[in-house]
C-alpha cells in the first residue's frame, strides 16, 4: 500500500521526501531486529536467582533470594565493620578494639542500640554468639543484655529474646546466645520471622527493668555452630532486704522516677508524689520507679500504697513487681479500686505477692522474688482512659516471713 501511493505522487520534493520516510523505516526495522536479537526477556527461575545469590531462593508470593548463610559470612566475624546507632541515653564509645556503650538509667522504657546487618540466613545451620564483653558501672550494678534481630520484611524476633548477664570484671569473658530458636514475633502481632534475611540486631540493656547506669565493652561477636553453646558465667545480685519503706517522698528528688506520656510527676510540698493523669488506661501506660535496694519479697510480699485521688469515678490503680532479671508480675496482676474520700485523706491499699508471682508476656517466666528491683504503676489499664490527679504517699514492703498469715486480706 505505501509503495503504491509513492507512485502517484509528483514532483521532485515529493519522491525525496518520500525516499527520506523509506530510509527512516529500514533503519527502524533493522534496529528493531537487532533489538529482538539481542534483547532476551529474563526467567526468574530458581536457576537464575541461585546464579546471582549466594543463599537459598524462597519462593511465595514474592521471590526473595535469602541471605549469605552466616557462618559463611566473613568467618563468623559479625563486630567487623558495623556502623552502630543508639538512642536517647546511650552514647556510642570507639575502641581500638571492638566499641564500648556508655549507659544512663537505660531499661524501664525498653531503649535499644545496634547496628544494621548485611542480609544474613539464620536457618540453614543453627548458630550461637557468642559476645566477648566486660561491663563497668559505679554501683556494681550488672547489667542483662537482651538481643533481638529483626528480618528484612520488618518482623521483630521479639517472642524469646537470647539474654546473659554481664559481669562487672576487669577481664573480657565469653557470654553464649542461643539462637537457634528465637524467630518468632508476639507484639505488635504474632507472627513467624523470616530467619533466611535477617538484616537488624538490636540490643537492650535491662529491658523493663531498673535502669542501668555504667558501661558496656564489646570486644568481638562472633557466630559459631551451635554445639559450641557453652553455659555463662553467673553473677547473682545479692538477696534483697526483707522490707522497709521504699518511697515515701520526704525529699524533693523524684529522679528515680520515670512515666509515659499518659502522666506527668510532680513533687508536692505535702511530701507525696503528684501523678497527673491524661487520658490513662487503653494504652496500659505506665510510670515506675527503680527501688532505692533490691527486695526480698519472698519474705516480705505484702506491699502497701498509701494513696489519694481527684476526679472522677473511680480509678482502678495496679502494681506489677519487677526482678533483677526485668520480668514483671503481669501474670496474675494486683489491683486496687481507690475510693474517693471528704477530706482527702490518704487510704492505704494492699497489694499481695506471695503466691502465682509470674510474667505472663512477652514469655512465661517465674520471677526471682528475692531480688525485686523496680515497681510498675497503671491507672486503668486496658479500660477506658482516666483523667484525674493521684497521690502516692508512701510505698511499704512489709514482712511477712516466707510463709505468713493464714489470711492475708
């Protein structure tokens, strides 16, 4: 058809133009070829993506090339060449050799650091850490480190978090972390983590618990088999003390107090601490304080609250106990409703311990009620939010012995 109109058009400007339009179409048609003859759709097939990756293939819905498996990864040597972050309280220390985390009041609000990984694969042979460490602190407190890796789709392995106990020693020691069987997710959701791309660590110091003050040295992480899993050193915190008076505000100082957003801490002049709640409750927000010495409250496990109120209805106030090792009594949680009074007397509330003393979440754990080093307070938790001031005037730990009375209410 294009051949037989060119033969009815005249003129000299006509036949070059139109010579010009023939040439142009060759050389489309010609490049055209050479494109589909050089130009080969690709076939993500297994083939092609275990060609370009080192790891597994994992086929779904996407197709997802896995991780170098890592103990293959530069000889186990996971400290070699990771950029560290930390948040609000944690300032990074460079060493020679390893680095060092220096550390103010870190662990009721679950503050972490760490440090991106390459895409690494937990799975293909169960694996140990073990972290050459030394801790450093003025107290003599001992600090516990939690650590969590998070995969590449953003799943947190938060279900059972690897932990050791870091001694206060001038020498570095070897301290295991069995992850072998962590990749699990309980909070937001639960959900499985992908151990194949695992991308993240995350360490966290005390998590839930007291805060910690003082440094941590961090010579080598290294990744090893697992049948290398050796037990770790034990450092137990001495037995608390078989009751007393553990807040009663006579002083101004309220720093070993801390709150979520849902509160704001006040210093009265009547010597009680001014708990202003906003909206408290839906969220389980807290506020907290790490006890002045550790508790034993296997022989003192009735504890006592002397509190007031303004507002409305009637605020349900619960108390969770924490250990040494950051688990908390969210079990069989203790509560008291307060009670509105004429002349805002303070009331005095009972809160028992003694038996069923247990972490129910994010684990089940059994905690270690001769060492309780912070308390845990919630105004309405879980229930509509609450609005209103409490005071707290004293917090008691009474004796009770191991056993106790026949009644306790």
């Amino acid at each position: 058809m294009y051949c037989n109109n060119l033969k009815h058009k005249q003129g000299k400007n006509s036949a070059m133009i139109h010579s010009k339009h023939i040439y142009v179409v060759t050389l489309l048609s010609l490049l055209l070829g050479a494109c589909a003859t050089q130009f080969r759709p690709i076939n993500l097939n297994t083939s092609y993506m275990t060609s370009i990756h080192e790891g597994d293939v994992v086929q779904g819905e996407k197709i997802i090339a896995s991780g170098k498996p890592v103990l293959k990864y530069n000889k186990g040597d996971l400290l070699k060449d990771r950029y560290w972050w930390a948040l609000s309280g944690i300032q990074i220390v460079p060493q020679k050799e390893g680095v060092a985390f220096d550390l103010t009041n870190i662990g009721p609000k679950y503050t972490p650091f760490g440090a991106d990984l390459p895409l690494l694969d937990f799975k293909q042979q169960p694996v140990v850490l073990k972290i050459t460490a030394r801790a450093e602190s003025s107290d003599g407190s001992l600090p516990l480190i939690s650590l969590q890796f998070d995969d590449a789709e953003g799943m947190q392995a938060n279900a059972k978090r690897p932990e050791a106990r870091i001694g206060n020693t001038t020498e570095f020691m070897d301290y295991y972390f069995d992850c072998s069987d962590m990749w699990m997710q309980t909070w937001p959701d639960k959900k499985e983590v992908n151990a194949t791309i695992i991308n993240k660590w995350l360490f966290f110091v005390n998590p839930g618990g007291s805060g910690y003050t003082g440094k941590i040295y961090i010579k080598a992480i290294q990744a090893l088999p697992i049948d290398s899993l050796r037990p770790n050193p034990e450092f137990k915190i001495p037995v608390g003390i078989e009751g007393g008076v553990v807040a009663n505000f006579n002083a101004k100082n309220i720093s070993e107090w801390w709150n979520s957003a849902a509160y704001s801490l006040a210093w009265e002049p009547d010597s009680s601490l001014k708990v202003v709640c906003s909206k408290a409750g839906a969220n389980y927000e807290a506020f907290g304080m790490k006890l002045p010495q550790t508790m034993n409250a296997k022989m003192a496990y009735r504890v006592i609250i002397k509190a007031r109120f303004e507002g409305e209805g009637y605020p349900e106030l619960r108390m969770d106990v924490i250990d040494c090792n950051g688990s908390l009594s969210n079990g069989n949680p203790q509560t008291n409703w307060l009670e509105p009074t004429k002349k805002g007397e303070f009331v005095e509330y009972l809160y028992i311990y003694k038996d069923d003393v247990f972490q129910a979440y994010p684990t089940r754990r059994e905690l270690d009620k001769e060492r309780i080093t912070d308390v845990l307070l919630f105004v309405n938790p879980g229930k509509d939010g609450w609005s209103g001031t409490i005071y707290i005037d004293e917090i008691k730990f009474v004796y009770t012995g191991e056993v106790g009375r026949q009644s306790d209410r």
